[in-house]
C-alpha cells in the first residue's frame, strides 16, 4: 500500500513540479516501394518507431498546488504507513 502511494504521489508531484506529462507518439511505418522496376535510386523515408515525448501540461497555478498538496499528502501518509508495518 504504501509503495503505491509513494508512486501516486512522486507521479502528482513531478508533474506540478515540471509541468509535463507524457504522451504516447505512434510511430509511422516505411513508405512502400514503387513497382516501376527503373534503374533509378530514389530516397525512400524511413519508418519512425513509436515514442513517448513530454508534453506541456497547460496546469493552472491552482491546479499545480492541488497536485502538490494531493501528492505531498500521499508521500506523507505512506512514511507514516511504512513507520507503523503496514
């Protein structure tokens, strides 16, 4: 229980501190080759495997103090969890 909110509250902390969040990219496959059969070498555009990349995460100053409060929150209440063998 209280690794999981050690996460959770790492997670709302790091996101008010940074203000970044990531987002999944899907990647592109190659371009298929033409049949034309010339002689002819032409550049073909790699395929782009799929990505995380951060993002801004547009958050208000209220909305950095929530994530701050309700992360700060959690990562107390997990020593406190850890202190006592729960």
């Amino acid at each position: 229980m209280s690794l999981v909110l050690v996460i959770l509250g790492t997670v709302l902390v790091s996101v008010a501190l940074f203000n970044k969040v990531p987002r999944y990219v899907p990647g592109r496959p190659p371009e298929p080759r033409s049949g034309r059969g010339g002689s002819v070498a032409t550049a073909r555009r790699p395929g782009v495997p799929p990505r995380v990349r951060l993002v801004s995460a547009r958050l208000t100053e209220q909305g950095r103090a929530l994530l701050t409060a309700v992360g700060g929150s959690a990562l107390i209440v997990a020593f406190f969890l850890t202190l006592s063998g729960v």
